[in-house]
C-alpha cells in the first residue's frame, strides 16, 4: 500500500501534465489562427479601401463602362482610353517641332519686315529730300 499514494500522485502528476499539454496544444493552435485572422482583415481592410479610393479615381476621371461590368469593366474602359493616349506624346512632339519651325519662319519674315521698314524709311527720307533739292532748284530758276 505504500505505492497507492505515489500511484496517486504520479497520476494526478500525469494528470496536470495533461491539462497542460492540452492548454499549450490549444494556444499553438489558436494563436496562428488568430493571427491569419488578423491579417486577413487588415489585408480585407486594406483592399476594400484601395478598391473605394480607385472607384473615386475613376469617378473624377469620368470612366465609364458598358454595360453593368463593375470595376473590372471600368478598369478596361480606363485601359482602352491610355491605349488611345499612348502615341500622343509623338504626335505632340511632331506638333511642337512643326511649331518651331513656323515660329523661325516667322522671325525669319519679321526681320526681313524690319529690314524691309527701314530701306523704306531710307528710300523716304532720301525722297523728300529729292523734292525738296527739286523744290530749291525751281525757286532758283524761277528767281
């Protein structure tokens, strides 16, 4: 009978093992659970306010889809109209080399105005002074 009380012990040793042991199984399986949860909310969180800031994007960018597609659907709307805009930026730089071109052709004439502007004021002065030496000469002859 001796062993009967360290029987008793050792089982309700094993016992509190146990309970342990099943405590620890629990939080080892709970807490990376909780964390996934966790995460997977915040990730939830997270999409849906990129979703609603990007819906507002494409509100204010005017882009609508046919049809009741959703944001997909707008989503390749917005894709079809930067396919539109791509070959811009070289049309754009034909346009502002054209423009330079006519923006030198036009200083180019507006000097030969200048130019032009003052051989007339040359040919004028050199004119009046023609008629008044024509005008002297005659009072002469006259006198």
């Amino acid at each position: 009978m001796a062993l009967d009380p360290r029987i008793a012990e050792l089982e309700e040793h094993l016992a509190g093992w146990e309970r342990r042991r099943r405590w620890r199984t629990g939080l080892a399986t709970l807490v990376p659970v909780g964390v996934a949860a966790g995460l997977g909310w915040l990730a939830q969180d997270r999409i849906g306010r990129s979703e609603a800031e990007l819906g507002r994007t494409l509100d204010r960018l005017e882009v609508t889809a046919p049809g009741s597609g959703g944001m997909p659907a707008r989503l390749a709307a917005l894709e079809g109209e930067l396919r539109a805009l791509r070959p811009l930026p070289a049309e754009l730089a034909r346009q502002e080399a054209g423009r330079q071109e006519v923006a030198a052709r036009l200083e180019q004439a507006d000097q030969e105005r200048r130019t032009l502007a003052a051989r007339l004021a040359e040919a004028e002065a050199a004119l009046a002074a023609a008629r008044n030496e024509a005008g002297q000469a005659a009072a002469r002859a006259d006198a």
